[in-house]
C-alpha cells in the first residue's frame, strides 16, 4: 500500500461511511504494514534500541509477546516469537526500562520482569526474571491490568477504569504474587500494598470521568491511550499533558481513528482476506516511533499495522 493509495483509501472511506468523520485534521497516515498474523494485541512498544517493535498479546492459554522488523520499502514485518505466557495469564501492556521488560496481564494480576536474552541456537528470547503482584490502593480497589508504559522511571498502568497508576519498579520486591493470586476478588485488602501515585483522567468539556482507559504510551510527558468501551468499534485515543503528582489530569485531546477501521476493510477486500469488511474492530496497541515521530497503531486481531503522525508539535527528542 502507497502513501498514494493511502490517500485515495482515505478519500473512500470517507464518502463510503457516515459514521465516520475522518481522521482529527493534525493526523495523517503515513504508511501501513502486514503482520504475518492477526494476533490479540494487548500492548505495545517501539524499541530504537534495537528498531523492533514489541507486542504483547492473547488470553490464556495464547499468550505471548513477540517482536517485529518493519520492512518500511515491502510494508511488511518479520516476526520474532519471543515468550510464551503460562496457562492462566492473559497478555496485556508491555514496556521497557532500560534492561528490563515488563509486561502486566490481565485478570490473574501478575507483573512480568524480563530480561533479553538468546536461546541455544541464538534466537532472541525474553528470560523471566520476577513475577510481582499488580499493588492495590488504599481504598482496597484491586484493578486489572491493561495498559503499560513509563517514563524512563514509572511505570504506569491502567486497568480499564478512569484511573491511570504510577508505580516504583524499585518497589516491586515487596509485593508477593502468591498473596495477589490467592486474595484476587476478596473482600479483605492488605495494609503493605500500595501504588505509588494514582491519577483520575476527566473529560475536558463535561469533567465526567473517562473510564475505559486501555493502552498506553507516555512520549515526553504526554500521555496518549487507547480508549475501550462496550460496543467494540472505538477508535479513540487521548492525549494528556501529565503533571507528576497531580491527582487528576484533564484530557487535552481525542483523536478519532474509526477511520483506520475502514482502511483496514479496504485492505483486506483488496487482499481477499475478507469478503464482507466485517471483522475486528476495536483499536489496541500504541507504540510510538521514535525515528519518524510518529505512532504505530493496530487493532485486536488487526492483520495490518498503521503508522500515522498525530501532532505536528510535540517536538520530541
Ligand atoms: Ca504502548
């Protein structure tokens, strides 16, 4: 698929879907590739380290995380199979500070630290080095885990409600995952858990909260998420302006990127992967790249991965 057709694409979809408002006017496409395989996407990071990016995916019993080459001149990707979860965890947010991974899943409440490592015949691996609880706060609510990122520092997570929780890996050691596991869902919380900071999010016009807060990417003090609701065709992502030990941040900006979904049908009927342009909606997974500045977005079950620019400003280094 060309920036050309892309174009043509956007100009399609518009006129063909009512619905569908278009992309906010500082976001373009630039570019789109083809996962070998439509996965769960549960989280997502683009590493320069090594110019891969990183999926974390599935619910029990197919979870993993992988990571991908983007082939930028064929639009495809190469795909490395980097760890399989255990029965029983779910893959969801996945971020990296400097040598440790991190992915969080979902209903069982774990915290999986990683490091990258290489198998007997040298393919890359992630080796898990800790499993920690997901801490609960004071007010005994015990989240889910959904979305992960950081600040080279924090992590943050979400866990679908309208709360975003910034946690101390160096306080990581003095939670017990067998304590999580057994009391998950029990009326009783623990006194020695706690986050470090929790955030509220709140709609900017109406100062309603935002629930449904998904996937995460901090990218110079902004905050961007995916945001999940019910009817599974939302296309939202947000951006906040974060101040550190605020306990609440209004939200500055929603990008609507239903748009993405038509391009995707577009693609597969071109493809003949899909007849009817029916399939996976939601949006799930923002990655941002930091050589072309700009962010990386997918779907659950998406086989195609979208690049777009969605702010000509942030002047990120
Ligand atoms: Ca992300």
């Amino acid at each position: 698929m060309t920036i050309l057709s892309l174009c043509l694409l956007v100009a399609t979809a518009i006129g063909q879907v009512q619905r569908c408002a278009g992309l906010d006017p500082s976001a373009e496409v630039v570019t789109s590739y083809w996962l070998n395989q439509p996965i769960a996407i549960g989280g997502s990071f683009y590493d320069p380290a090594d110019d891969r990016l990183y999926l974390s995916y599935g619910d029990s019993p197919n979870a993993g995380i992988r990571r991908y080459l983007l082939d930028v001149d064929q639009q495809t990707t190469e795909v490395e199979y980097l760890y399989e979860n255990p029965e029983g965890e779910s893959g969801r947010g996945l971020t990296r500070i400097g040598d440790l991974f991190y992915q969080i899943t979902y209903q069982d409440g774990i915290l999986n630290e990683f490091t990258l490592g290489f198998d007997d015949d040298e393919n890359a691996i992630l080796e898990l080095q800790h499993q920690y609880a997901i801490p609960r706060d004071d007010n005994c609510v015990v989240p889910e885990g959904w979305g992960l990122t950081d600040d080279e520092t924090f992590l943050y997570m979400s866990d679908g409600s309208h709360h975003i929780y910034r946690i101390n890996p160096e306080t990581l050691s003095e939670f017990d995952p067998h304590e999580f596991r057994i009391i998950y869902g029990a009326d009783e919380c623990p006194e020695d858990s706690h986050f470090d900071h929790i955030y509220s999010i709140f709609e900017s016009d109406t100062g309603d909260r935002m629930e449904g807060i998904n996937e995460l990417e901090l990218v110079n003090q902004n905050l961007y998420a995916n945001i999940y609701d019910e009817s599974l065709e939302t296309y939202r992502v947000i951006s906040i302006a974060t101040e550190p030990d605020s306990e609440s941040m209004t939200i500055e900006r929603v990008y609507d990127f239903c748009l993405l979904h038509e391009l995707l049908c577009e693609e597969l009927l071109r493809a003949g992967v899909s007849t009817t342009c029916e399939g996976p909606a939601n949006l799930n997974g923002i990655a941002y790249h930091n050589p072309t500045n700009s962010f990386l977005l997918s779907g659950i079950n998406w086989p195609i991965l979208f690049q777009a620019t969605l702010d000509d400003n942030l002047n990120i280094q």
